[in-house]
C-alpha cells in the first residue's frame, strides 16, 4: 500500500472508486506477492488478508475477468497520464523489445519467431517497452510474435508524437531496433533526435578508416566521425572486460573445431574414410555446430584432406574484440560523448525489467486467446513492476542491493561499489543492523505475519470477535516503516 500511495497507483487507474479498480488493484498486489493465473487469484483472495484489504474477497473469477477487460480500456488513458509525469519535451526515452511464448494455438497475435526464451517450438508474442531514463516504465505494447525489431520502433515514434503530444525526444535503443532506414523514415522526420550502437559488420568496414582509434591506453573510449554518418558523433569504445570473454570464447572455440578436424584427418590417413561427400559432412558437422566455419580453409579430395586456420580473419576480429561504437545526432554542446555512451548502456534498465516480468513477476504461462485479455494482462504485470520497483527502492537498505553505486569516470567501465555496499557484502546485515535480504526472500519474511480472528471467552465480550495481529518481528517493523506503512 506504501508504494501504491507513493505511485498514486489508485488515482492512475481512477479517481473515482469503483469495484474494477479494486479488482484490479488486488490482481497487481496478488502479481507482486504471488502470482498467479486469474483463476488461482479468486482463490487466494478468499484465502488470504488481501481479498479483504481491497474487499474483494467475495471476487469470483468471471468478475475478475472483466475487471482484466476493464483495465485493458483504461490502457491508453494511463499511459497517458504516466508520460505527462514523466516526460516532456527534451526527455530521454528507453525502448526495447523482449518476446514471450504463449500456450495454446487460438490467438491472433501468436506467430513463430526470434524466441529471447530459446523457445523457438512454441508460438509467442513481442513486447516493446517504454521507459524514461531513469527505467521507469510508461507504456507497452503487443506485437504479434513473428514482428521484427526496427518495424516496433514506427509505432513508438508515432506514439510519442501524436498520441503523447511530444515535438522532440531522444530515442535510446539498441542497433537492431534503431536502423538507418528507422532513422531516415521515422525518427528523423519526426523532428526526434537518437542514442544507438553500430552493428558489428559496420564497424569492420569503419576500422580500416584513417582516424580509426589505434590505441585505447588512456582510456576506453575515442570521439570519432565519418563521411558515412553525416552530422553524427562516433564513440568507439572498447570493454577491456568483454575484449577478454570474446578472447577466450574464441579459443576454446578454435581448439575444439580443430579437435574434431584432426580426428576426421585422422580417420583419412588410416583409410576408414576415403569418399570427398563422407569427409566433407563431417567437417561440415564440426564447423557448422561451433559456428566458426569462416576461420578455416579446408581441401578435401578422394583420401585426402587438409584444414588450416585462416589466421587473417582471426586477427581481424580479435583487433575488434571488445570494441563497440555508440552513435547519436546530438551535438557536444548537449550532451558529452562520456554521457552519451552512458545513456546506451542505460537500456540495461529495460533489459532488467523485462528480467523481472519473466522472473519474479510471472508473466508466462499466458493461458489468454483474445488478444485484448493477452495485452491486458501485459499491462497489468507492467503495473505491477512498477510496484516492485518501487518497493525495491524503498527497501534497498535491507537488500543486497547497491544503494548508490560509484559513477566511474570512464563510461565503458561497470560501475564500483560504494563503501556502503563493500560494508554490507563483509558484514551480511544492513545499516540498521537486520540480516540482508534477497526481494523474494524479504516478501516470504513479510508474508509471515498473521492477521488471527479471535472470539474472546470472558463477560462482557463473549462471543464477540475481534482482529489481533501476530507479533510483529524487528525486520518486519523495519520494512513496514521504509515503506510507510502501519499494519
């Protein structure tokens, strides 16, 4: 209720007070402490103390249902309302897109595709999410699941632009979404300026520029521009870090895929395998299940192969390890290429939304087949992370969480721990001295408090019940306060 008061989360959903705000209210309460089909929520309603603090634990399924219907109405006016908080003119905006796979074969909306859950077996959906800078979600929308990632990004200009009023925004998104054709027949045209990364084939061919970066010794990042990008900033930056994993992974990669060519090499020279078809499948097989087929030669005649490294190729990639280029329209004058290349790496806030939707939160199995209820239950697991977001905040100084991370000076680099966070990592207890608490962890430590119907047995109240609450622990009283709320 703490983080819904500090949200304005009833007023979001409805000034006036009516029996589907409520419904809806308790479904995105039920999705942050345990979630659950709507069906299982009319149970648990009846089951628990959050049925009666919305009351609504007379709630059956076919009213929550509705309800679902209701708040799928209420779509558009919320967003609304939650950019004109958060964002004007000059603002920042975040967007990215995740999928998600569905069960059953009725909706519309369903398609094979890309699947982020490695489920490629399954029919999904995309969803694109809207956030300010600060990763604070504001809007989402469902795509059918086969929609690629550039064409979600029309839709979201045309939004900002007409739906929300806005003249100039900057888009952040990554380089799959933001495109040279997105740029050209949307955003630009739009009056938008942009914040995205090069894809990797572009940035070879810009390696062999004269003013390409040689070296990175004084710090990882270097402002560089091109004639191929007129009136844009190049940051090319290299993640010592990241140039290491891609290092490794290549080698390992190497001398697995030369492991298994040298045992069909040894397969020819005793003579088991002679036929040019037989060896070529094999060494084929190797390549192709590694991915790195194009790092070798390979000869292949009747009884006779041959393989070797194509040493020119590794070396060119290994110079790019590490190495990627943010892009923008902006001028110096407005934002600085150190902060520029720190609001690309601020998509990581929607990446970590979406980590939570699909974790915490739930958002799959989706059992819907309309595509009004599917983009209405959507929305309502983006309600409900905005709670726990919010929570998260609030209740930072009891969990693992850094509570203000060191900004470093070079923006390629993660950011440090603050001596706050090296203190809680030793010590394992918070500033007020609770033990330290995962989320998840901290709900079930919460959830621990009973709320007991009594009927007291003594003159003159007997018979009559009365409401007493479990003795409340030094953690809980300690939650209950950084959320500001009285049990």
């Amino acid at each position: 209720m703490g983080a819904y008061k500090s949200l304005g989360l009833k007023r979001l959903l409805g000034t006036k007070h009516t029996r589907y705000r409520d419904l809806v209210l308790a479904l995105i309460a039920q999705r942050v402490l345990q979630p659950a089909s709507k069906l299982a929520s009319h149970r648990l309603f009846n089951t628990t103390t959050l049925g009666q603090e919305f009351g609504v634990d007379d709630a059956n399924k076919e009213e929550l249902y509705k309800a679902l219907d209701w708040l799928g109405a209420q779509q558009e006016r919320i967003e609304n309302l939650l950019v004109k908080q958060h964002l004007q003119d000059g603002s920042m905006v975040l967007f990215d897109l995740t999928s998600t796979y569905l069960e059953g074969r009725q909706c519309e909306l369903a398609e094979y595709g890309y699947s982020r859950d490695h489920r490629p077996d399954k029919l999904q959906i995309e969803i694109g999410l809207l956030c300010d800078k600060e990763g604070r979600p504001l809007a989402v929308e469902v795509f059918p699941g086969h929609t690629g990632d550039p064409t979600t990004l029309t839709a979201q200009v045309n939004k900002l632009k007409a739906r929300f009023g806005l003249k100039r925004v900057i888009v952040v998104g990554d380089r799959g979404m933001i495109t040279q054709a997105r740029i050209d027949e949307d955003i630009q045209p739009a009056g938008f300026s942009w914040i995205t990364a090069l894809r990797h084939s572009t940035i070879r061919s810009l390696a062999k520029a004269d003013n390409w970066p040689s070296l990175f010794d004084a710090r990882n990042f270097a402002e560089i521009t091109s004639p191929d990008f007129p009136g844009e900033r190049l940051m090319v930056c290299r993640n010592p870090f990241l140039a290491e994993d891609q290092g490794r992974s290549r080698r390992e990669l190497l001398a697995a895929a030369e492991q298994g060519l040298e045992t069909i090499l040894q397969a020819v020279q005793e003579g088991s395998l002679r036929d040019c078809g037989q060896i070529g499948k094999r060494a084929d097989r190797v390549l192709r299940k590694l991915k790195i087929a194009r790092y070798f030669n390979l000869e292949i005649a009747p009884g006779r192969f041959i393989w070797s490294r194509k040493q020119a190729v590794i070396d060119q990639e290994t110079a790019l390890d590490g190495i990627y280029v943010v892009r923008t329209n902006l001028p110096e004058k407005e934002i600085s290429s150190a902060d520029t290349i720190r609001q690309y790496k601020s998509l990581a806030q929607v990446e970590s939304a979406f980590r939570d939707l699909k974790s915490s939160l739930d958002i799959r199995p989706i059992f819907h087949f309309r595509a009004d209820r599917i983009k209405a239950h959507v929305f309502l697991c983006m309600l409900a992370y905005m709670v726990e977001r919010e929570m998260r905040i609030k209740l930072k100084t009891l969990l693992f969480t850094d509570e203000a991370p060191l900004l470093p000076d070079d923006p390629v680099m993660p950011r440090e721990p603050s001596p706050n966070a090296k203190e809680k990592t030793g010590t394992r207890r918070s500033p007020t001295g609770h033990a330290l608490q995962s989320f998840s962890t901290l709900l079930e430590q919460l959830a621990t408090l009973t709320r007991n119907t009594v009927r007291a047995q003594w003159e003159p109240a007997a018979g009559k019940p009365f409401e007493m609450l479990a003795n409340i622990t030094p953690l809980q009283q300690e939650a209950f306060r950084l959320l500001s709320i009285s049990p």
